[in-house]
C-alpha cells in the first residue's frame, strides 16, 4: 500500500500575510498571532538596532576624565599631555550630548586637532576613545578628500561610511568618531607649500560638518534616498605632522629653531615649539580661519624616542610582541624577544622615522619565516635574537 506524507499546513504570517508553511513561522504565546522568517528577521533587526542605540544611553556611562586616561595608558605610550587634553574633551563632549546644562545653557562642540609626526599615536588615540565609548569611528585622510563634484572622496561619503560602521543605525552614527588624519596636507599657503586653492576650497567642504549641521547622505550621487544625518554631536579630530610649523611659531617667539647638538635635543626643542602653537600660527601654516574657528582644542604630541618604541612593542594591552605570543601559544610554542632585539626593532624605526606605525613591518618581516615553519613542528620555544631582527623591512 503506497502512503504519501500529509503536505505542510499553510499559516498566514500576521504582519505581512504571505503564506508560508507552519513550520516556518513563530506563534505568539496565544498561538493567534504567527511571523514567518522574513518579518522575525526584520523584528530583530530592529530590536538590535534599538538596543544599540540605547546602550550608551545614560550620563552615568560616560566615564570620567581619569578613568579615560587610564584606559588610554594601556594602550597609548607616552604623550601624557595628549591623554589628558583628550580624555577632558571627549568627557566634556559625551556630558554634552547626553546630559543637560543648567540653566538652558548651550554648550558648545569641543572638535579637537592632535599635532605630531607619524607614528606617534594619534589614529591610535581616536580608535581607542571610540572603542572606550562603544561608539562608531571613522578613520579618514584628508588628502583624499576633495570638494564636492570633483574626483575624489567627499566629506559626506566619510558620513556616509560612518552611517556603515553604525550598521546602518543613524542614531549611533549621529553619536560617533570621526578621525581625519593629514589634515596640514589640505593648508592652502604658507609653510606648507601645498594644494593652494585645491586645499581651501576642501577646508571650506568641512566646514558646516564639524560645526554641526544636517546633511544629506547619497545626494551628491543623486540617490535621493532622503538620508540625512546631524553631525552637532559627532566628535571629530583631525590630526597633521605639520612639519614646518616650529619654524612659524619659533619666528613668532624669536627663537632660533635650528640650534645644535644631538638629534634627541633638536626633536625635545621642536615638541616644546609645538607645544607653543596657537591658531594664528596654525593660520599661517596654511589653515583658513574659518576652519581653525570650528576647532577648540589643540594638542601637539611628540615624536616617540627609541626607549618609548621599545615599550610600545611590549607594554600596551595589544603590543607586537604580546600578539606574536597569543599566536604562538595557540600552536603550543612560547616566544620570548631578547632585549636587544626590541632595542634593535625601535632603533629601525627611529632610522626611518616612522614612529609606532613602522613597528609592525620590522616584526612582521623578521617573525615571517618563524611563523611559517614553526606551527606543526617540534619546536617548543623560539627566541628572537638581535641577529634575527632583519633590516630590509622597506624592501620586502
């Protein structure tokens, strides 16, 4: 006798009345209301983008000034001015946006301009304030940044992209870190040297974004897709080398920049020029007044001397050689760095002035042929020797 099994019962789904098969819908607790597949994926969609947004909700989230600069020391080296100034801005800014000022008292953005060379810790700085807040954070250059209608990269499509690190939760996205990095390769004059008219005319671009302002999103591409995201609580920092600078501010001062002596004093008498740097000599530079208006704060962070390289590979929660080891101990092998080699790494770096950031392409190069031969083999100990630090990383 031939049987055939009884065909899956059709349900309506409440929400959206597809028929779908039973057993691919959500009954309510009454069993009256069902939900197929595609509206619980919608729902949750919502739930999480609601969940999200109210996570950072509550002025008592906010930490304080001192708990910011901690966590920043445990990734940051050095630059303890830098931590401070910033951790005070990002409290002030963040007590600005979810708390309220007696009074009705309007209190005004706290944008923020980190200067210092590269290598130095600034993307660093952003990315760690935007993960302390659980915020979204964007990480632009400004050297790809052009006005609107002309080839290149508009500052709305670094909204946009921010609006993309939110997941599409605009409310999240309103609250975000925007980093704009190179931002002293857009001066139009004066030391800089640089894109003239070109640099102005993307200043001018930026304007009414770090000031706060209601933006469209997609309309220079004419999706009109009736996005709009206000910047008045995004935080941006901008940060630049600004090479060149001390010179302005050392004529200012009437000091003589050059000097002599060793390279250390020469880079300790330039951190204490820029220290020294106010918004005329940041106009001068190159930077049009109105930009430097929507500014408030400014910060110079120095270049990182080799000792402070040598505790940027092992020190931070996600050093270098602390990632080497996780990876290593995952394969059953402990690693250990000699301290000549690390003194070896950071002198590298020093040589080809490239700060923190050149860190990785030294080790990376010298760790290569270890972490291919070493999983899967019988080793159970690797120490990397001064010898073994190669120094053709540029070349690689």
């Amino acid at each position: 006798m031939k049987t055939t099994s009884a065909k899956p019962k059709k349900v309506k789904c409440t929400f959206c009345g597809q028929l779908v098969d039973e057993n691919q819908v959500v009954f309510g607790p009454t069993r009256k209301h069902a939900l197929c597949d595609d509206c619980l994926e919608i729902c949750n969609s919502i739930h999480h983008d609601k969940a999200v947004a109210q996570a950072y909700d509550a002025p008592k989230d906010i930490p304080i000034p001192t708990e910011i600069k901690a966590i920043l020391d445990e990734h940051v080296v050095d630059q303890e001015m830098a931590k401070k100034v910033i951790a005070v801005a990002v409290y002030n800014h963040y007590k600005r946006v979810f708390g309220k000022a007696p009074g009705d008292i309007k209190i005004d953005k706290a944008n923020v301009l980190l200067l210092g060379p590269t290598g130095c810790g600034k993307t660093l700085i952003a990315r760690t304030v935007a993960d302390t807040l659980h915020v979204p954070l964007v990480v632009a250059d400004a050297t790809s940044l052009t006005q609107a209608g002309y080839v290149g990269r508009s500052v709305e499509d670094v909204l946009q992209q921010l609006v993309d690190e939110a997941n599409g939760n605009i409310e999240l996205a309103q609250r975000g870190v925007v980093f704009i990095d190179e931002i002293d390769k857009i001066a139009c004059h004066g030391e800089a040297g640089g894109l003239d008219v070109a640099g102005e005319n993307v200043q001018q671009s930026l304007l009414k974004m770090i000031e706060g302002a209601r933006i469209a999103l997609g309309a220079e591409q004419g999706l009109g897709d009736g996005l709009f995201i206000n910047t008045d609580n995004i935080l941006f920092i901008f940060g630049g080398a600004f090479a060149g600078l001390e010179r302005i501010i050392a004529k200012r001062l009437n000091t003589n920049v050059m000097g002599f002596g060793s390279a250390s004093t020469k880079v300790k008498a330039d951190a204490a020029l820029m220290n020294q740097a106010t918004y005329d000599d940041l106009v001068e530079f190159g930077m049009i007044p109105e930009f430097m208006g929507r500014v408030q704060m400014i910060v110079a962070m120095h270049e990182l001397s080799e000792e402070a390289l040598i505790r940027v590979l092992s020190e931070p929660k996600n050093a270098l050689v602390k990632q080497y080891q996780a990876l290593l101990n995952m394969d059953g092998v402990k690693l250990d760095f000699e301290p000549a080699a690390l003194k070896k790494v950071a002198a590298m770096a020093m040589a080809h002035k490239t700060g923190a950031r050149g860190l990785r392409a030294i080790i990376e190069n010298t760790m290569l042929d270890v972490m291919y031969t070493v999983p899967g083999g019988k080793r159970k100990h690797v120490t990397i020797h001064e010898n073994d630090i190669r120094d053709d990383y540029a070349m690689a």
